[in-house]
C-alpha cells in the first residue's frame, strides 16, 4: 500500500516536471506514426491470410443467430 507520503513525493516529482516543461507535453509524432503503420501491416497480413476463415466464421455465426443450418 501507498502511503501519503509515497504519494505527495510522486505529485511533487510530476509538479516540478510540469513546471520545468512549462506545462507543454511534446507528443512523440515519430512513434505514432511508426505504431499506426506497423498496426496497418499488422492487419492486412493478417486479413490476406485469414480473410477467407474469418468471412466463414463470421457468415456460420450469423446463419447460427438466424436459426439456419450452415452449408
């Protein structure tokens, strides 16, 4: 368990950062571009390999929900 004093010494670490950064988070836009792309790739590999099962699997799934017998 956290105590108070654990606590007010974490709010004072982040209140002196803040301060020293004069309030302005700088974002990390490399990043987030690299993690968009490489989450792009990521599924449309994903989605040439398995297209095909996940359009049966998602198809069976609806036919089951309506009550018909898959075939």
């Amino acid at each position: 368990m956290i105590t108070v004093k654990e606590q007010l010494a974490v709010v004072l670490v982040r209140l002196h950062a803040r301060l020293l950064t004069g309030g302005r988070e700088r974002g990390d836009l490399v990043g987030f571009a690299l993690i968009t792309v490489m989450t792009a790739a990521l599924v449309a590999v994903l989605w040439a390999f398995l297209g095909p099962q996940l359009q049966s699997m998602l198809q069976d799934a609806i036919n089951k929900a309506r009550g018909s017998i898959p075939g």
